[in-house]
C-alpha cells in the first residue's frame, strides 16, 4: 500500500509559482536538500512565514493553478527536501503536476468545494491529512472531525508514485 500522511497546511491563494515555490537564484543548486531552507522564501502572503509555518509539514493544501511558471524540477525538490510529499489543489499547472510524479510524489486535483471544506476546517483545527494512492482517496482529520475525499489518478501516474518517481519506474520496467 502506497499511502502518505502529514500535517497540512493551508495556502489560500490561486496561481502559486515556480519562482515563488523556489527562487529562480537557486538553479544552479543539483542537491535538493540545498534547495531545502529557501522553499516559498519568497512567496508573499498575508500571515505566511516560511521558517515557522513549513516546519513538520507533509501536505500543502492551495487553490487553483498551483505550480505556474518554468518547466524545472526544482519545485517538486524544494518541496520534497522539507519533508513535503503531497500537494492537493484545485488545479497544477501541468509541468508542475508531471514534475511531482516524476518525482514520486502526489498531485491530488480536488473540486473547488472539497478544497473550500478543507480550508474552512484548518481555520478551526490543525488538519492531519492521509493520502492513500492505491484506494484513491485522501482522509481529512481536523479536531475531532474526519472525511474521506476520492481523488483520480490514471494508471500510470498511480505507478509512477508507487515505483517512487521516473527513474526507479523505469529501472523495473525498461
């Protein structure tokens, strides 16, 4: 079973970009764990500190178009390198969205009002979220409260996950 589970955080804003999630001064870097200590340093949004609020934090939870902007795959590193490995949104920009299952990681598209439930639980309680691909669904705790969201991915994003990006894929199947 290929599951992924962490602490969400909330990032209420469309149109996140590349340069936002990692800053273009930092693609030279190779090491993704480099890149680590500069994710979203210089995102601006009203409340967000990168240095607090991405401490422990496993799933990042936005709105729609999250991941516009250059086709790197530096985005999907920083993120990866601080321990998060699942980004649910309402929409990716679609480099984006290939560059985290290349990477072995999961992209959830979700409908603009389960990602409005989602927001609107995390201004009452901290949120845990669990992401099981095999089962496509997403299991939402905050506070005392629980739901289960499904999600679609096609078989071959499904695998790339489950193999743990591209490159392991292909080792077992080319």
């Amino acid at each position: 079973m290929t599951t992924f589970s962490g602490t969400a955080l909330c990032l209420d804003r469309a149109d996140i970009n590349t340069d936002e999630i990692i800053p273009a001064r930092y693609l030279t870097e190779i090491d993704k764990n480099v890149l680590g200590p500069h994710l979203m340093e210089d995102l601006e949004l009203a409340g967000f500190d990168p240095e607090k609020d991405l401490a422990g934090i496993g799933v990042l939870v936005t709105r729609e178009n999250f991941g516009c902007g250059s086709s790197r795959e530096h985005a999907p590193w920083a993120l990866e390198a601080n321990g998060i490995r699942v980004v649910i949104a309402e929409s990716f920009a679609r480099i984006f969205y290939q560059n985290m299952f290349n990477c072995g990681m999961l992209a959830v598209t979700l409908a603009p009002a389960d990602i409005d439930r989602i927001f609107q639980a995390a201004g009452t309680a901290s949120l845990h979220i669990l992401a099981d691909v095999d089962q496509g669904k997403i299991t939402v705790t905050a506070g005392p409260e629980t739901w289960t969201i499904s999600f679609f991915l096609t078989g071959f994003e499904k695998a790339l996950v489950q193999a743990g990006g591209w490159v392991e894929y292909a080792d077992r199947n080319y």
